[in-house]
C-alpha cells in the first residue's frame, strides 16, 4: 500500500513537473503592448526636444499632439501566451506577422526604423508645404567631366525646363525625356538666390531614353530654416501625421491643441494623405492613460477603433493632414468635427 502511494506522488510530481515545463514552453507568438506616447511638441525621454527648428521662430502652444506606439514581446511561453490572450490591453498574435520568417529580428528593426526616417521626411515636406515652403528640386553634384559642369552647379535649383515647372523629381524626368537625346534644353534656375537659365545638352543613357549626364538631383526644402526630429528607439511610419500637425503647430501662431491633451495616429505622403496603420486597439489605450481626449483616426481603420472605443475619447475620422487641421479647428471652435461612423459622441 505504501508502495502503491509512493508510486501515486512520484506520478503527481512528473505530471506537476511536466505541466510546469510545458506552461513555459516557448511558443510561435508575440504579444502587442501599449507603448510609449510622445508629444511632439515637448521632450523625450533624455528632455530633448523632439522637433528641433533652426533659423525661425516658433511658437509655444498650452496643450499636446501625442503619437503612440505599440510595444512588442518578442518571446512569449505558453503561459505569458495564454495570460495575454485573457488581457484586454494586449493582443497575441502569431511571430510572423512582426517578424517574417525569411527576415532577422535586426532586419525587421532595421526596415523599421527606415519607416521611422522616411515618415519624419514625409511629414516635414507635408507640414511645410501646407505652410507655403513646398519642396524643390535642386542640384546636389556636378561631375567634373560633365559636358554641363560650366553651366550648372551644386546648389542650384531647378525651376522649369523650357518653361515647363519642375515641382518634383518626376517632373524633371519628364521634361528632360521630352525631347530626343542630344537636345539642348532651357533651365530655369535659382542659384543663390537670383533667378538665372542654363542652356543643358542631354545624352542618351544606357537604356537610350534622354539624360544630363554627370548631375545628381536632389529633393530638398524651401523653407529658409531647418528641422530636426533627433528622437530615437522608434520604428514603423505611424507618427507620420502627428509628427506633420506637431511641426505645423510650431510654425504656426495659431494653438492648434486649443489646450487639449490630442492623439493621434497614421502614416502620412509628401502630399498629406493619411494611410492606415496597425496595433489601434493598443493605440487607444495608450491615448487614454496619456490623458487624450481626442483620437485623430485614420480613415481605414475607424472600423477597428470604433470597435475599442473607450469612453472620453472622441474618435474624430481623418484622411489627410488638411482635414486633421479642419477638424483641430472645429475643435476649437466649440464644435464637433467629423467622427468616425458609429463612434460615441462622447
């Protein structure tokens, strides 16, 4: 009979053990976190500033545009997994839809952090051309040996080709390309600052369509100051619009907050359209403990933000950075901008 129990205990302990080892057994999943919210109109976590703007005045404003992140658990046991499932602030998703199986973690964070870079550069030509300082192209190298390096110079800027504007590097393309190779072609430049013209002579490229050899163009802003956005430790392109609305509210007299604690997320282009993003229904949280009272959605995902709302959070419907300004404005004016379909009002 002692036997018997003996041989019961030992049993309960490598069932007990057994069920211990499984529950911290890895799984293939990852758990989607609130993250850190930052106002771009304030500091980092160092105290630094995140919209640092060189060469002009700013202004100061009495409330916060925040964007959001999502944190991520890069490695979770089956016990971390089934907990999370269970949490209302947190989503388990499968690994392979943050980490793809054919891409490193390192990669994955480093396409992240590009986003990251490319949305800040997405969000400065919006914000600045909203304020009057499009983007131009200019000439960033001449080549030395370049049949065109004795009329044209680093620095220049090109305004048209024979009288055609050249707003965007796609436009230059398409002047230059619209004469045969071995044209010669009417620049209309800026350099240091006084208007002046280049006669160009093209050649034909490798795949025989019309170029100037030897010059290197670049995209670079109008504006007569700079901009800086040193924060790091971000990935994705999801701050783009509040980083866009936080540069305008700098250069801007106007208080765009209207003293608000404002939320907001979705990718935006050099042209201000608002894109959709992932993880709303951890961006909601985050905004809520941020003190937000206001959640600028981006069109495509009111659905989902619609189905997280969280009482005194108003989820006002944007899709580009003129209707997030409309609906700042309404604000301010006492009214109640656009909502997403089926939010509460309140």
């Amino acid at each position: 009979m002692r036997r018997r129990g003996l041989t019961v205990l030992v049993g309960g302990i490598l069932v007990l053990a057994c069920a211990v080892a499984l529950a911290y057994a890895p799984v293939p999943y990852v758990a989607l976190q609130p993250g850190p919210t930052y106002n771009t109109l304030g500091v980092d976590d160092d105290n630094h500033q995140i919209i640092v703007i060189d060469g002009t005045s700013t202004t100061d404003s009495t409330g916060q545009l925040r964007f959001l992140t999502v944190g991520v658990v890069p490695q979770l046991s089956l016990l971390e997994a089934v907990i999370g499932w269970l949490r209302s602030d947190e989503a388990v998703v499968p690994r392979e839809l943050v980490y793809p199986p054919d891409e490193s973690t390192e990669e994955v964070d480093r396409h992240n952090a590009e986003d990251f870079a490319n949305s800040l550069s997405s969000a400065q030509a919006a914000a600045l051309t909203r304020l009057g300082y499009p983007p131009v192209v200019g000439i960033k190298a001449v080549d030395a040996n370049s049949p065109n390096a004795s009329v044209l110079k680093a620095g220049d800027i090109v305004t048209a080709v024979d009288g055609t504007p050249t707003p965007t590097p796609d436009a230059l393309l398409g002047a230059i390309q619209a004469k045969p190779a071995g044209s010669t072609l009417t620049f209309d430049l800026k350099r240091d600052g006084a208007a002046t013209t280049a006669q160009v002579t093209t050649v034909a490229g490798d795949d025989g369509k019309p170029q100037v050899e030897g010059v290197t163009p670049e995209v670079r802003s109008s504006a007569p100051f700079t901009i800086n956005i040193p924060i790091e430790g971000i990935g994705g392109p999801s701050a783009g619009l509040m980083m866009a609305l936080g540069i305008t509210d700098k250069l801007d007299p106007v208080d765009l907050t209207g003293g608000r604690v404002i939320a907001g997320t979705g990718t935006i282009d050099a042209n201000g359209s608002v894109g959709p993003i992932g993880g709303v229904p951890q961006k909601i949280i985050g905004a809520k403990r941020a003190g937000a009272t206001i959640f600028l959605t981006p069109k495509d995902n009111c659905a989902e933000a619609v189905q997280n709302a969280l009482p005194g959070l108003l989820l006002v419907q944007v899709d580009s950075l003129d209707t997030a300004l409309t609906a700042l404005q309404t604000l301010r004016d006492g009214g109640t901008p656009t909502l997403c379909p089926g939010a509460p009002r309140s």
